[in-house]
C-alpha cells in the first residue's frame, strides 16, 4: 500500500532532465527566433520549422514527459508500469528532435524523417506505459 512518504519521493534522475532539456530547449527556441527577426540572414535551412519543434517538442512535450511519468502514476497510487520504457522513451525523444533539428538546417529530408519517426515512437512509448500504468490496479482502490 502507498504511504504519504512515496508521494513525496524525489523525482526520478530522468524526469528531472526531461523538464531541465525541456527548458533549455524553450530557451533555445526562444533566442533562434529573436535572432531571425533581427537578421533572417543570419540563421541557415528551415529556421521556422526549427523553431516551432523546439518550443512545441522540445520545451513543450518534453516537459509534458518530465512532470507526467512523475505525476500520474502518483494521482492514482500506481507505480510506473515500465521504468525500462520511460528510459527507452527518453532517449528517442531526446535522439529524434535533434535529428529534426539537423535535417531541416541543412535541408535533408531523411535526417528529418528519422528523427520524426524517433520522436513518433517515443510518443507512442508514453502512452503505452501510461495506459499501462493507470489501468493497473490501485492499492488505494477499494471497490
């Protein structure tokens, strides 16, 4: 049975990076595009795509990542299914964005398809471990 004591343990080494990347990523983005409205010259490839997967993968899923394999299994009193798969997870996400990233600077589809179907599974990896997580049984069930 969950005690108040596992609610407040620390958060996982990986979640606490999920949402630091995620914050240097939001800041990152932030900085790529006040330099392309001060001189669009400056920046190489597809700078606007580059932007929004930066704020919206990058700041804004990855932070989703961080606080929710934290938050959720803890609302309900469940443990995380798969440590294993949130780790695998972490590292799609955090191989694929870049790839993305890449590919668009220098205007090659295939880095951008790669790291889109790297970021794709671990989405998908997410939710698989969320869906798992939450449809286990809670110890603080009582029906």
């Amino acid at each position: 049975m969950q005690t108040g004591q596992d609610s407040a343990r620390p958060m996982h080494k990986r979640n606490r990076l999920y949402v630091t990347i995620g914050l240097l990523y939001g800041i990152a983005g932030g900085l790529l595009m006040l330099v392309r409205l001060a001189d669009p010259s400056l920046l190489p490839g597809q700078a606007g795509r580059v932007h929004a997967h930066m704020m919206l993968l990058g700041f804004v899923l990855m932070t989703i990542y961080g606080v929710g394999l934290h938050v959720i299994p803890r609302f309900g009193g469940y443990p995380l299914r798969s440590e294993w798969l949130a780790t695998v997870q972490f590292w799609l996400a955090n191989a694929g964005l870049p790839l993305m990233i890449a590919g668009w600077l220098v205007y090659a589809d295939r880095l951008v398809m790669l790291g889109g179907a790297l970021t794709v599974a671990a989405m998908a990896l997410f939710g698989f471990n969320m869906i798992l997580t939450v449809r286990l049984r809670s110890p603080l069930d009582t029906r």
